[in-house]
C-alpha cells in the first residue's frame, strides 16, 4: 500500500515538471526578448509596438516623463518645458484599457505629444509664455489639440515658446519659461517661437510636438533642431483655440522626426473648423498624406532654387548646394529663380505693419473668451509685465518684446487704415502672383532654398565665437511662405561644424501638401541626414 501511495506521489510530481517545462520555458524566451525602447522610434514602429504588446501606453509616457525629468530641468537642462500633463498617466491608462475592449482609435491611440503653449488645453493654462496670464485656464481644447485626443494621442507636456510669439532679438525666451536650448549645442538657441516643441521633440521628450507659425515660427525651430516642420496653406488646419498673433499669416502645423510622422499628424489635425472662417473648404483638400508618399518622386520633378537666400554662411551655403546636387542626381531639374526686391524681404512691407495692425484687436477677442480672472486687455498684459514683482523675477520680460506690445498697443488703430486695406488687398495677392507666375513660367514642382540662411544662432545670454552670420535677417526666406498663405516644408539636409543641423525647403502653391511632402521624402530617404542630438541621448 504504501508503495503504491509513493508511485502515485512520484507520478504527480512528474505530471506538475511536465505542466510547468512549457511555462518556463515561454518564460525564459520572454525575458531574453529585448524590451522595446521608443528612443527615435517612428509612429509607425511605437504604433506597431503598441498593437503587439510590447509596450503599453502607460509605460510610453512614464519613459517620456522619465527623460523630461533626467534633460530638461537639470542635466543639460534644455528647458523646453513648462507644465507637465498630471493627467498624461491616468489618460494612458484608459487608453490601454479601451485598445484591450474595443482596439485602437487610430495610429496615433495612446501615443504622447507635445503641445505649444499658446494651444489651449483644458487642465492646464495657456500661457503663450507670459507670466502675465499664467492663471489663464481655458475651458475648451483648441480645435487641432482635440482633434489629436479624439485620435487618442496625449498630451504629455506644453512647451516653452518665444513671448506672445514673437522673439525680438531673445529667441526661444519668455517671462513664464526662461530659455529654451538646442539640444544639439547648449551654446545655441532652438529658434523661435515653437522652440520648447522642436527641442523636446528632438531630444525624445514626445512623438511629436504642434507649433503655430507666423513668420517662420514652426520652420525656424525645426530647421535647427535636426526635424521636419510644416507650415501648412494657410486654412488647412485651425487657429481657434490658439492664441493669435496676425490671423491673416497666423497657421498651426507639427513638428516631427520624420516626414511620415508629420504627414500622419497633419492627416489628423487639419480640416473644416465652423470657429474658423479661413477652413472653411479645408475638408476637400486634406489627404492622408503619409499613406501616398513617394521615395521615387524627385526623379522627373523640376525643382526652381531661390538663388536670393544664399550667402550668409558659407557652411549653410555648401550643405543646401551639396542637398540641390543630390536631388540632381536623383533626376531632378534645378532652375535658378529670383524674387522681385519687394519679395526678397517681405518683413518691412507686408508682416510688420499686418503684425501690429492686428494684434491687438485679435489678442484681446481670445482673452474675452476665457473664463474670468485674466487680464482681458493688451494694456493690462503690458501693466503686469510692467510690475516690480515681473521685472525683478529671475525671468523679467524681454524689454524688446515690451516695446514691441507697447507698438502694437499704438498701432492698432491702423487696422482700418488705407495702408493696412492695400497690404491685405493689393500687396498680399500681388505677391503670391508673383509665386505663381514664376512657377508657371518655369513649370516648377517646388521652390528649394535654405530654410534659414544661417545656422543656430548664440543664446542671447551667451556668446558663442564660432558663430557667423552675415545676414541682415536670417529668417527672409521664411517671409515668402507667410506673406502669401502657401504652404512650406522644411527636412533636415546637414550638420555644421558647431553640431547643429540645417534645412532645406520645400515650397509651393496652395494645397500642394501632398507634392511637397513628396519631395521632402524622397530628399529625407535618399539621404537620411538626421542626427541625434549629443546632449540627450540614451538614457542608461
């Protein structure tokens, strides 16, 4: 009996190693398959990642709270941030429970992004970077930001960004932020105004970033932190929600690491807004722009080269001929072109005096619909930056930026003057004819140029002898783009010996998005000139 109680004991305890062999063993290939690291991974790697369980939406955020923690408040303490989401985790988590129920929204479900600080997020305040409106908590998502949620991207953090939008002489620096460094050189600035969401998309603090892009504002920022940045037509995408500078340039556009992931954010952020007039027939123009992009399409293209846009660093010059000469290989067609003298710098007579026609009015149609509390008036922003308490801070308001609200606060009567009515009606349409004329004439599929003139400039608190720069206004070439409405690209074409990157343009007509992305692609896979950045690398 007691033989037969040890057999049957014996016989379950090589049942119980047989049953356990499998699970050890699937175990064991678990653990030695590599975890998934979302450093300068694409939507479509982190997406795909997502789908397949190897990283839930929860563990993506935490990596990026981690690496916001670890490069952006100290180590090289890049600054690019100003609030963290405290709701980013909770909504991950949601997210992954609903991908388990009933799958995913879309390709962006899940994954995190950041926000500059003049689109209105609920939750949290929109500063545009001044400390004045800082308890300034909107009660609405901006039309685009919630666009993005409805997809199931989260917003993870809003970023630092030039003043009110506009640098004046202080690139990337506002009262509420301090300054935003290039995470390529600490001695350089990131560029203006979306400077915190370039810098935090190329140093792997988000998936992507939104900037808004008056007169080079998403460009700038993406030409010298190494990404592709979209100016879209204007009209594309929607304004409502987002703190305005001049609606009659003012447009909204991502930031991205690649040109797939910034077509696949703008597929999601633009179309028709009934809060926004200038959408009105944005649905019929938007494509799934990621979906059709074509490596091949630089092979018959006719691309016309802005020869006014060179000559102010040497460098700068030998990376845009050496990316023209590339795409000549590839079997495209370069024609020289040249703007008339008006449209070679369009500052004086078209986006300054719009600027400071407009800004008053609109500023203060977005503070009168916020909830009560805020300054309401320009007057009242300028009182609070104007304080004892603002002025003695460790971040006082760029005095450059004060008077520049001080002009516009004197100017805005000339909204209704005969000089601001001929800008918009005769002067604005007369040059995008111009545009268009030049590209007929020479059957042009885009104009090149680089996308500024010269690379990263100094820090304004900082001097940087390496750095030079011969141009009167480095950003011109970005002028053209703002002035006329049509729609810019700009992808990374090389690096300077200071380490910091450089752009080239991709330029065209209203609505041809699609071509230029094209380009841009086709330019980005033949080359791959991305670099990432030495500051903010791996974390251990």
């Amino acid at each position: 009996m007691r033989k037969k109680h040890f057999h049957f004991k014996a016989l379950l305890a090589i049942l119980l190693v047989a049953a356990l062999l499998p699970w050890n063993q699937a175990h064991a290939e678990a653990s030695e398959k590599p975890a998934f690291d979302p450093f300068e991974k694409s939507i479509d790697e982190i997406a795909n990642a997502l789908d397949t369980n190897q990283i839930t939406s929860e563990e993506l955020v935490e990596y990026y709270l981690k690496r916001i923690e670890a490069f952006d408040k100290q180590g090289p303490a890049i600054n690019s941030i100003i609030t963290v989401n405290d709701k980013a985790l909770e909504t991950a988590k949601k997210l992954d429970a609903e991908r388990k129920t009933k799958g995913p929204r879309s390709q962006l479900h899940g994954i995190p992004f950041v926000v500059k600080d003049n689109f209105d997020v609920v939750g949290m305040p929109t500063t545009a970077g001044s400390v004045a409106l800082k308890n300034d908590y909107p009660s609405k998502n901006a039309f685009t930001v919630q666009k993005l949620i409805d997809a199931g991207a989260i917003v993870i953090a809003k970023t630092n960004m030039s003043e009110l939008a506009a640098s004046y002489g202080r690139l990337g620096y506002s009262s509420m932020g301090g300054l935003t460094l290039n995470p390529y050189n600490l001695n350089r600035d990131a560029s203006g105004s979306s400077s915190g969401s370039a810098a935090a998309v190329a140093a792997n603090f988000a998936v992507f970033g939104l900037g808004t892009d008056t007169s080079g504002s998403v460009r700038g920022p993406a030409n010298v932190t190494g990404l592709v940045g979209i100016r879209p037509t204007l009209g594309l995408t929607s304004r409502s929600g987002v703190v305005p500078s001049a609606l009659s340039l003012d447009v909204t556009g991502p930031l991205a690491r690649s040109v797939k992931d910034a077509g696949i954010v703008l597929s999601v952020m633009a179309g028709t807004d009934k809060n926004d007039k200038a959408t009105q027939t944005a649905h019929r123009a938007v494509q799934d722009y990621a979906k059709s992009l074509d490596a091949s399409s630089l092979k018959h293209a006719r691309i016309g080269v802005a020869t006014d846009f060179f000559g102010d660093n040497a460098e700068v010059d030998s990376i845009t001929k050496q990316a023209i000469a590339k795409m000549q290989s590839m079997g495209a067609v370069a024609v020289p072109v040249s703007y008339s003298a008006q449209t070679k710098y369009l500052w004086t007579p078209i986006l300054g005096p719009v600027g400071d026609a407009e800004f008053k009015t609109q500023f203060e149609k977005y503070l009168g619909m916020l909830p009560a509390g805020g300054p309401k008036t320009l007057q009242e922003v300028i009182a609070i930056s104007e304080s004892p308490e603002v002025m003695n801070s460790a971040t006082p308001v760029n005095p450059a930026r004060l008077e520049g609200l001080k002009t516009a606060l004197a100017k805005a009567d000339t909204l209704n003057s005969k000089e601001y009515k001929k800008i918009v009606h005769q002067e604005i349409p007369k040059t995008r004819k111009e545009i268009m004329d030049i590209m007929k004439k020479n059957k042009l599929d885009a104009i090149v140029f680089p996308t500024m003139s010269c690379p990263a400039s100094n820090r304004f608190d900082k001097e940087d002898p390496t750095y030079v720069c011969t141009a009167y206004d480095t950003y011109a070439a970005s002028y053209v783009a703002s002035a006329t409405g049509f729609p810019e690209v700009t992808v990374p074409a090389g690096t300077v010996e200071a380490g910091v990157p450089v752009g080239i343009s991709f330029f065209g007509p209203a609505y041809s998005e699609q071509k230029l992305l094209n380009l841009a692609y086709a330019f980005e896979q033949a080359t791959k000139a991305r670099t990432v950045p030495k500051n903010t690398p791996k974390l251990p």
